[in-house]
C-alpha cells in the first residue's frame, strides 16, 4: 500500500464508515494519521454521510464506575456495541452532543463543563473563566454546537435568571479560554425546559413562558441559538393549540428537529421541521399509557422506525407499516447484567472533531 499516493488512500478510506475506519486505525501509522486530520473528517462527512448510533451512559454499580456505550443496529435487530468508554462519575449529566463531542455538566461543580471525543477517548474541561453569575438565583443550561462558517465548535452557557427569568447567554469557542456574554436582547422572557437539540445550525429548547396566566394552558414554543450568528431567536412551532407545557418535548430524528405531542390520551403525534420554517407530521403513533405524558421519543431506532421509552420500557413504531414493537429486551440484553441505564439519545457519528483541543492542556482520557 505505501507505492499509492496519500491522494488516492485518502479517498479509498473516505468512502468507508466511520465504525469501520477507527478499526483501520491500527493496521499503519500512515492510515491512523490520514483518519485524524481534520480535513478527512470533512471529506468522509461529504463521501459517505450521516451515521447515527445510540448512545447509552451507564452506571456499573459492581465496578463502582460509569460507561459510555456506542451501539449501532444489525439488520436482526441485534443491538451491536461499537465502543464501551469508561468515564469519570463526576460527569453527571449529558447536556447535548453534537457529531463525536459530549458535552457533560460536572456533578461537583455545576458551572463546569467536560467536553468528550467519545471517538478518541479524550475529554476537556472547558476553563470556566471570569463568571458573573456564579450565585444563587439562576439556572444554567449547556448547549454544544458546530458553527460550519468558521468550522469551530462552541458551548453555549445560558442563564435563567429567576423571578424575572431573562435570558443571557456565555459562548466559548472551543479551544480558546474566553466566554464572551450574549444577552438575549428584546426576546420575552422564559424557562427553558429539558435537553437542547442542535439542528439547522442553532440549538433549540423548549421554552415555558411566564406571560401565560395557566401552566398547563399555554402553547408550545421553541427559543433557539444560532451558533453563527450567536443571537437568540424563536423557533415557530406547529400550531397544537392550547395544552400541558411539560406533554411536549423535542427530538433529534437524523439530524432533524422533531417535536414530540403526548397531550392526548390515546395517541402520539411526532412533527419534524424540514426546513426552518416547515413542520412536518412524520407520524401518528396509536398508543395508551397511563400517562402518555411519560412517553420520549428518543430518536431512530432504523432510518424508518423510531425509537421510544416509557416508564423504563423500549419500543420502536415502524410508520410505513404502522408497527409498535416491544425493544426492551434488546436493548436490555446488549448491556452487563450489573448496569442500569441512566440516559439513553439517538447520536450522530463523525470524524468531525476540534483537534486544537487536544494540542493544548486538557485531559487524555
């Protein structure tokens, strides 16, 4: 293989899948140096496409440690373990991923954040730099997003304040050691709710308004962050009328925003923006928990089934043939009998990493 130009193996290699290419890692020094360089992320991004996986954070209460878990699906349904990473018990929380970067909220200091390549098996603690906040009386949410303009990721910080729960956000660009503040301008004031999804560029929450008179009465909406242009702005949502804030929550479809209604008691409507502007129904899911309320779509269990949980139970709905099935047992079965789940996302795989932050001092994991 050393007779043929780096060229033409770079672009032998960048026609294969990423799973496929960190196990061709070990076979030359030449092959592993190709795979990280940067622009080689890129190029397989544009040769070979999205891959998504699922990603599981595990707690091994025999070994007394957490575990990282890529799985991806085999065409029996067979759930197939591409990676199991140890991890510190100090990453609490997942706050967002987006390509092979984690972005975990630490347990021991909630304004610090850990950035993992669960593809390398290095992480970074993002320096937490001059923070005017560090008081009571906010809440903080952490977003993680890829700005393609500049080709940098970036973590966003963002602060509730309470009572008045205005929006002010800190932006770091990873490798840098600077937060620079956002304020969130003339939008209304709101509470964001639950985990960010990272689509069209931006980051999206669910925002719960404080203008409304009823909580359980009010429409649903969606504040993002444009990662680019580092302003907020509201996401329109499809017009579900009036309900319970907390029966609507987000998704990531294949790197497509979705949005999930569990405000009925006899069925689940998944909507997914197509274009920023566009919401689609992608299907209707005829299914009557006790409270559908406890319903997540998680994300896709195949590129046409969806992937769902309940009350700690796995199904997957096939909308072509309008098929529930019953996953637990599959998802269950891939993991130690000594480990329990404790968060489960749909997660896209790319080569696509930010290698200054290893060039500078992190932590190798």
């Amino acid at each position: 293989m050393e007779e043929f130009p780096v060229e033409i193996i770079s672009n032998i290699l960048s026609r294969l899948s990423v799973k496929t290419l960190f196990q061709l890692k070990i076979v030359c020094k030449l092959w592993c140096k190709i795979i990280d360089d940067p622009c080689f992320g890129f190029q397989q991004l544009a040769q070979s496409g999205e891959e998504f996986t699922l990603l599981m954070h595990l707690s091994d209460k025999s070994q007394k440690r957490e575990l990282i878990n890529l799985c991806q699906l085999k065409n029996n349904a067979e759930l197939l373990k591409l990676k199991a990473i140890s991890v510190s018990p100090r990453l609490q929380a997942l706050s967002c991923s987006c390509n092979c970067l984690l972005c975990f909220k630490n347990s021991d200091d909630p304004w610090t954040v850990t950035v993992f390549d669960v593809l390398r098996e290095k992480k970074f603690t993002v320096p937490n730099g001059a923070i005017t906040r560090m008081r009571k009386g906010y809440t903080v949410k952490y977003g993680l997003g890829w700005d393609s303009s500049s080709k940098n990721y970036k973590v966003v910080r963002v602060f509730v304040e309470h009572q008045v729960y205005n929006l002010v956000a800190e932006v770091q660009t990873l490798g840098t050691n600077s937060w620079r503040e956002i304020s969130s301008g003339k939008n209304p004031s709101c509470f964001l709710r639950g985990r960010p999804v990272f689509a069209f560029g931006a980051l999206h929450w669910m925002a719960e308004s404080l203008h409304e008179n009823d909580y359980f009465h009010q429409k649903p909406r969606i504040i993002s962050f444009d990662i680019a242009e580092e302003e907020f702005y509201f996401t329109p949502a499809p017009d579900f009328g009036y309900g319970n804030a907390e029966l609507f929550h987000l998704a990531d479809l294949g790197g497509c925003l979705a949005m999930a209604d569990c405000s009925s008691n006899t069925q689940i409507e998944i909507w997914v923006l197509r274009k920023k502007d566009q919401w689609l129904k992608e299907c209707r899911i005829g299914i009557k928990a006790s409270n559908n309320g406890q319903v997540e779509v998680i994300g896709l269990w195949k590129p046409d089934e969806v992937l769902l949980r309940c009350s700690n139970q796995y199904f997957s709905y096939n909308p072509i043939k309008d098929e529930l099935k019953y996953r637990h047992n599959r998802i269950g079965g891939s993991i130690d009998p000594d480990t329990s789940i404790l968060d489960i996302c749909s997660h896209k795989l790319s080569l696509v990493s930010c290698t200054k932050l290893w060039e500078i001092d992190g932590e190798n994991g």
